[in-house]
C-alpha cells in the first residue's frame, strides 16, 4: 500500500487569489448574491454547485480551510466550526438520538466529558465510559442502543493512547461508527487510515499554532458532510457554530507550517522527557519505551512527525504544581495557560483546569491525580538551556525524586 503523506497532500494542493494572489482571496461577505431566484433556490436546495447564499451555511474560504484539513486527514471532505467542540458536539448529535447510547473512552477533554455526561442525557442520549485501551472493556460496553464509539487518539490529559485499528474493528462488527478526536496528535497519527470513520480536530490548539483564533473541523466522507449541513435536520447547519471567513483563512495560512511545527514540537518534547525520566520524575510520554502506549503509539504513528508535544510529569501535590507552574512562568520558560500548540511552552494542573468537569473521584479512579502538571512542549531553539532552566526551578521548589524502582 503507498505510503501515506499527510503533509505532502496539504502541500499539493494550489490557491490563487483573485488577482493572482499567492494566498486565496477572503470571502469577507455574510451574504451573496443571485443573478436569478431560482438559483437562490437551487442553492438552498444544495443543488448549485459553487453558488453561496449565506455565510452560516459556507464561505469560500471554509472550504478551502475543510479541503486542505480533509487532504491532511485523508477523507473525501470536511466542515469546519468556530470551535473544536462547535465541531464534536454537533457531529455527535447528528449520529444520535433520544434512546441512542454512546460508548466512549473515560479520559477525554473535559469539554467534551461534560457534554456527554451532564448534558446530553437531556436529549435522551446515554453514555458509558470506559478504559479505552482495554478492547474487552469497550465491547461489554456496547448495547443494542450504542451508534457511536468516541475518542481521543492521545487522551486528554493521561496520554493513553486508543488503538484505533482494534476500536475500528469492533466498530465495524457491531454496525457503529468510530469518531476519533485527533487534537493531540495532528499528522502524527492518520486514524482514518487505521479505520476510523470520521476525525475530528480542535483547530485552535497545534494546527493553527498561535494561540489567535479557535476553530474546529469534522473530517469524513461527502454524506456525512452534506447532513451536517443540512438546511432542514444538519446538526452544524442548525445549531450555528460556524466559522468566520476570516480566521478561515488564517488557519490556512498556519496549516502550510504544520509539519515543521510538530517535527519541532515532539523533538524538544521527547529530550524533556528523557531527561526527566532520568531525573527520576514520575514522567508520561508516548515516545518513551516506559510508556504502555508505546509500541501501539509507534505502529500506528507517521513516523517523521515523532510522538508529539506532549507530555505530563507528577510532582506529588498541587501545591509543588503551582508553585513550580508559577516559578517558571516567571522564568520565562512557559506560559500558566490552558490549551496547546503555542510556540512557547504552556502548562497546567489538568484535574483542577481542563478536566475539572470531571468529578474527583472519577479523575482518582482514572489516575489524574493532583500533582500532575500537563505540558505542551513549546518551539525552543536551545531546548538544552530550557531544560537546565527547568531543573533549576524544581530544585527551589523542593521536588522529591523518587527512587527509580
């Protein structure tokens, strides 16, 4: 089978602006115009071929945006949203109905844990987490009512990583679709190529990179697209979360750098963590052998990109994290923020940030504990010296290293 190219498929692909421009024109219009009302018909029919009649339904420049992230992904299309869950929550809705069940991994974004555990039982849907890496666990999960398994390739914030090819066969031999969030993990690892049948992505995080805009897309096939959008029952159409015209096209102009990006982003992480693994820090990270993810990690991964940004170390207790988060913002080493992808390094304490949706015990039971500080590994020139800084700072705060058993 040909090899799979997913930086390659983004550069292929050719734009000229109106005047010759090396960059598309930007549709700045919320609505178009018709030369013929039975066109304006036709269009909300979705029976005109590249005719646009309002900005919620498409732009240009969405499209241009949903075929360049369709290329990287390799599916037939792809929508893209205002944000990365203005693209999982209607994606999911569109598979779903009141009496429908949902299995999914218990460690996911804490956005999107919310959305299936407190908010979608209002509309009847059902959902159980399980341990995403166990397939036995997964399958006893599924019901007559299940239509969906959902994921994170690399889980927010544990890191585990799903096996995309084994979820993808259980998929397909119980009749459900398999979605799979591919945030953490953008070129690296191309699940529909494993299996999967849609991908989705926060734009916000790594593909955009400079922390400036949010964004989201739905990769898949041409049918799944054309529901979504649907004047009469598509669940982007209807629900709105579209995508401005204008960020559109900066992502775009972002996505040309992504693979220099990540091949960046996962060497200096993959120095940090073997240096911290040696100091003794209880450290997580797919490209180290340490890590139970590992070898599925590298069988399933394109391997030029590496094994990605991130990483997590534990310190013990959220106080240590705080206080060393802080120490270090201060140093200039890294920004005490949410989100990932920035060209500077950013961190967090994800149990009490990103996943405090999820309740205490349940973060206990998954292993989120306390001390755990999340870093997205920024694009340092001189990672050696950041580290060195790094250590500097756990050594004032007084971090225990464990023994290594």
């Amino acid at each position: 089978m040909k090899e799979f190219k997913p930086a390659n498929n983004i550069q292929d692909l050719q734009y000229f602006g109106e005047f010759g421009g090396v960059n598309p024109s930007i549709s700045d219009s919320s609505t178009y115009t018709f030369l013929s009302a039975k066109t304006m018909f036709d269009t909300f029919e979705g029976n005109a071929d590249g005719c646009y009649l309002y900005s919620r339904h498409s732009t240009p420049s969405n499209l241009y945006l949903g075929e360049a992230l369709a290329a990287m992904e390799g599916t037939e299309t792809a929508n893209v949203a205002a944000s990365g869950m203005g693209a999982i929550t209607p994606t999911i809705l569109q598979f779903c109905q009141a009496g429908d069940h949902v299995v999914s991994s218990r460690t996911i974004y804490g956005g999107t844990y919310a959305f299936l555990k407190n908010f979608t039982p209002r509309l009847g849907i059902e959902t159980t987490f399980v341990d995403i890496t166990k397939l036995d666990i997964v399958e006893a999960a599924i019901t007559k009512d299940t239509k969906i398994i959902f994921c994170e390739c690399v889980s927010n914030p544990l890191l585990e990583i799903a096996d995309i090819e084994g979820l993808s066969k259980l998929a397909k031999k119980h009749g459900l679709q398999l979605l799979v969030d591919n945030t953490f993990s953008p070129l690296t690892i191309s699940p529909v190529k494993l299996g999967a049948d849609v991908v989705m992505h926060s734009l916000t995080k790594f593909i955009n990179g400079s922390s400036d805009t949010m964004g989201g897309v739905t990769c898949g096939s041409q049918e799944l697209i054309d529901t979504l959008r649907n004047v009469n029952d598509g669940a982007s159409m209807l629900l709105g979360a579209s995508m401005d015209s204008l960020r559109a096209a900066s992502i775009l102009k972002n996505m040309r750098t992504l693979h220099i990006r990540m091949k960046q982003h996962s060497s200096n992480a993959m120095y940090l963590a073997k240096k911290f693994e040696a100091d003794g820090l209880r450290t997580v990270y797919p490209g180290l052998p340490s890590h139970p993810g590992h070898e599925l990690f590298k069988k399933m991964m394109n391997e030029e990109y590496g094994f990605g940004g991130m990483l997590t170390i534990d310190v013990g207790s959220l106080e240590k994290a705080n206080t060393l988060m802080e120490l270090m913002q201060e140093r200039n080493l890294g920004y005490l923020a949410v989100s990932l992808g920035f060209y500077k390094t950013l961190f967090s304490a994800p149990g009490s940030s990103t996943s405090s949706e999820i309740p205490e015990d349940e973060q206990a039971e998954m292993g989120l504990t306390d001390g755990l500080i999340r870093f997205s590994i920024g694009l340092d020139n001189d990672i050696e010296r950041t580290y060195e800084m790094m250590k500097e700072c756990m050594a004032e705060v007084g971090i225990l290293v464990p023994v290594n058993n």
